[in-house]
C-alpha cells in the first residue's frame, strides 16, 4: 500500500475501549468498542483509528467485560437499613464490577409486596443508587390481587418462599396460595421466582441448633429442596407458567430440573458464588457467617452443581447477598441470621473457583451477566454488542488479592470469604459510558431506577 492510499475511514465515537481481551458474546477477541449517548455503537478490529475527539480507554490486556447484573439481592432499605442500605449496597456492587441489580421484595420495611410499597422503596432507593437498581415484588398470602399492579409498576417478576422466609412481615405460601398466585402471574406471562424448601420436610428434620455446622445442615435436608422443586416443576408445567428457581443447593434437583425443560417447561434456575465455592466441611463450628437457607452442602454436591452449570442445567449464578449486623450473627447455628454477604466478591470468587475447573471467563460472563440480565428481560444489559448500555467491567483476570473485609463496601463488614486469596482483581466499572470505581473506590454515582421492559 502506497503512502497516498487514504487509510480506514476513522470512526465517530464519544468514547472507545480498547482491549485485547474483549468479551463479546461469541468470546473473547482483541477489539476496540465505541460507545455515543452511553450506548454501545460498534465492536470493532482492536486497532481501528479513531478521531482525536475521541476518549480512548485502553485496557490494554486486562479483560473487558460486560457489567455482571445480579438479579438476587437483598438491600433491605427502608426498615432495616442497618444490616444493609442501597448507598452501601449499591457501592460494593459497583466495587465488584456489577452494574445492575436487582432488589429482593423482603426484609425491608414495607416489604414489596404492593405498588404503593414499591413507590417508598423507589424514593429511598433513587437518591442512593451507585448502580442500575430494579424491584422484585413479593407474593405473599391475600395479595394476589397486588401483583398485576405490581407488574404493571414495574417490578421484574415476583417471589414468595414455601417455607418461612425468616421476618413475620413476609410469610409463605401453601400449596393452594401458590397455586392461586401462579395462576395469576400466569394470566400476565409474568414470572415467579420461589425459595424452594419444602416446609414438611424441613419439619421433620432435627431442628438447628448449636455451633455444629454437622447439625444445621442436618436441620435443612436436600430432600426438602428436591420436593419443592418437583412441586414447582409440576405447577409450571400444568399452569403454563415461569417459575425460577431462586440459589438452588441440592444437585439431587437437578435431574427433574433437566427433565422438566426438556420437555419445555419453563423453569429456570439460579445458584450462588458460595455454593460454587465453599464446602460445608470446610465451616468452622460457630462460624455463622456461612450460614444460609438452603445450606452449603458437602463437596460432593459442589461438583455437581458445577456440571450442572457446565451442563446449562443451572442457568445464572447471582449473589444471593443477604446481610445483617454483626450481633445477629451469634455462634449458635439455631438463632444465627440466615445470609451470606458477597455482593464485592461474586465475580473474583466465580472466576477463581472457574478457572481451577476448566471454565473461561466467558463462561463466568454467561452465567454473571447475559443469564440474569436475559431472566429479568433486561435487553439492553448482559452483553458487549451494539445498541446495549455501556456498562462494562475491566478486569485484571490473572491478578490475585486477598479479602480484607474492611475493605468492602457493603454495611457490615461480615463475609465468609475474609482472608481467602482470589484471581480477578476489578479495576474499574463503567455505568452508560461512565466511569464509576477506580481500583475499588467510588468515583462517582450515575445508577438509576429501571423497570421491567414492556413485554
Ligand atoms: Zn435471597
């Protein structure tokens, strides 16, 4: 080519990243991404000119990933926003290189369970969110008559337990109020996501109690998951209906699981970092920091859930991110608050568990980010392709760092991961083209309060 032979016309773009490492969805490929307006423009050749006026973010060989949307959090704000808020919340999402999530309908005060509930909940969340925030509403017994106006709110779907859901404020469904509330979020093609222990079961079981880790899993049998999941496969199949399964443990469920969707029931299904990555005979007796409903059960059972991932019977992996004080965390397993904090270390905790398996971090994407993101029907979040939202998170995969809980975000510095060593170090997270950490700090708040798209 002759030095007269005009290059490549340069492309117009407010904003470009440039990374060898870029995750789009058919892999990762060397390319450069232009962004205008805060929406992904093109994914281009990774050398492509680009104008002066253009911004150029290189990443050089740090990995550009879509922002990871966790569908499964619990914030808490208002009524008990001392064991969580969404300023906190909302921060150590963005820290961990989430740019979406989405709030679970209880624990806080009111719980989600009308459309005027929701209202309170949008005014104190709006003002604090660090990152994209939507709603789950809640079914609960007599609000049947709540969820098409919820629906036609906003909210992404609705959950209810089947056993107690831990707070008086949200109780569970029996089989006949399930029922009544499936029908009817069916009547809208709505979705219902279920805490899926069977409270006959978890009855029956020897109840928790002490510091054994040995007795509270006895106390939360995989029986219990497995027939609640077969009760949920059954009525989504009858009834025609969505039912997701909310951080599946039992890998025994996984065959009905399989089953049901091949035969084209739909049913999806969501487990959790902690599941993927800790084991129960590794919890130290009194440490209620790994206690959780359903529980983290044996190794054995991990591997599974692992081919169940591997084999697309598990679709999403979300953090389930369910803080309290530290004073409700007492060494008794029986009187203990139930919930594991994560919501900063989902991603390094994945990759690291991923990578020692044989999985990519297109993988992790897929099940971080394109999974949740396509469950709540977010089509402009989950992936790095023209006309998505740049959200982004730059990762630093091979870099590894040790969990020093005062150096996480969220409220109550608790955690199960405290001193573990973790690949995948974040080094910035990008909300509609803008920056918003740098190495773990917050360089500015941009999240807004979505809803769910009009069918
Ligand atoms: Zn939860």
């Amino acid at each position: 080519m002759s030095a007269s032979q005009p290059g490549p016309e340069p492309v117009e773009a407010e904003l470009a990243f440039r990374s060898r490492r870029v995750l789009t969805p058919d892999g990762p490929r060397p390319a450069t991404v232009t962004v205008t307006g805060g929406v992904i423009t093109a994914v281009l050749p990774h050398d492509t000119p680009l104008p002066p006026a253009t911004r150029l973010v290189d990443c050089g060989g740090d990995a550009l990933l879509p922002g990871l949307v966790d569908t499964h959090v619990h914030v808490n704000d208002p009524g008990r926003a001392e064991w969580e808020g969404f300023w906190t919340a909302t921060r150590a999402a963005a820290a961990g290189g989430i740019t979406t999530l989405l709030d679970m309908p209880l624990n806080s005060l009111p719980p989600t369970t009308t459309a005027a509930h929701l209202a309170v909940k949008r005014d104190v969340a709006g003002p604090k969110a660090h990152v994209d925030t939507g709603f789950w509403g809640g079914a609960i017994p007599g609000n049947v008559k709540d969820l098409r106006p919820l629906h036609e709110a906003g909210v992404f779907g609705f959950k209810c337990f089947l056993s107690p859901s831990g707070v008086d404020e949200f109780p569970q469904l029996d089989r006949e109020q399930l029922r009544q509330a499936l029908t009817e979020i069916a009547s809208f093609d709505g979705l219902l996501i279920v805490h899926a222990e069977d409270p006959a079961h978890l009855g029956s079981a020897p109840p928790a109690h002490g510091p054994r880790y040995a007795d509270f899993l006895a106390s939360r049998p995989r029986a219990a998951e497995n027939d609640a999941i077969n009760l949920l496969a059954d009525l989504a199949r009858e009834l025609d209906a969505r039912v997701h399964v909310l951080h599946l443990s039992s890998s025994d469920a996984l065959p009905t699981i399989s089953a049901a969707r091949r035969d084209g029931v739909r049913l999806t299904v969501e487990t959790c970092p902690h599941f993927l990555t800790l084991t129960a005979e590794e919890v130290p007796d009194g440490a209620t920091e790994f206690k959780c409903c359903p529980p983290i059960r044996e190794r054995e059972n991990q591997d599974a859930l692992w081919d169940g991932l591997a084999a697309g019977t598990i679709d999403c992996v979300v953090s389930d991110h369910s803080p309290c004080t530290t004073d409700l965390k007492t060494p008794d397993f029986g009187d203990a608050w139930g919930g594991i904090s994560s919501l900063q270390l989902g991603l390094p905790a994945v990759w690291t568990a991923a990578r020692e398996r044989g999985h990519t971090l297109h993988d992790v994407v897929r099940w971080m980010s394109q999974a949740p993101a396509r469950l709540a029907g977010l089509t402009a979040k989950g992936a790095i392709e023209p006309g998505r939202d740049a959200d982004f998170a730059v990762l630093a995969p091979d870099e590894t760092f040790t969990v020093d809980p005062a150096r996480l975000h969220h409220r109550n510095q608790v955690t199960a991961y405290a001193g573990k060593t973790m690949y995948g170090v974040v080094r910035s997270t990008w909300l509609r083209g803008r920056q918003i950490t740098d190495n773990g700090r917050i360089v500015e708040k941009a999240g807004r309060l979505i809803e769910r798209n009009p069918a």
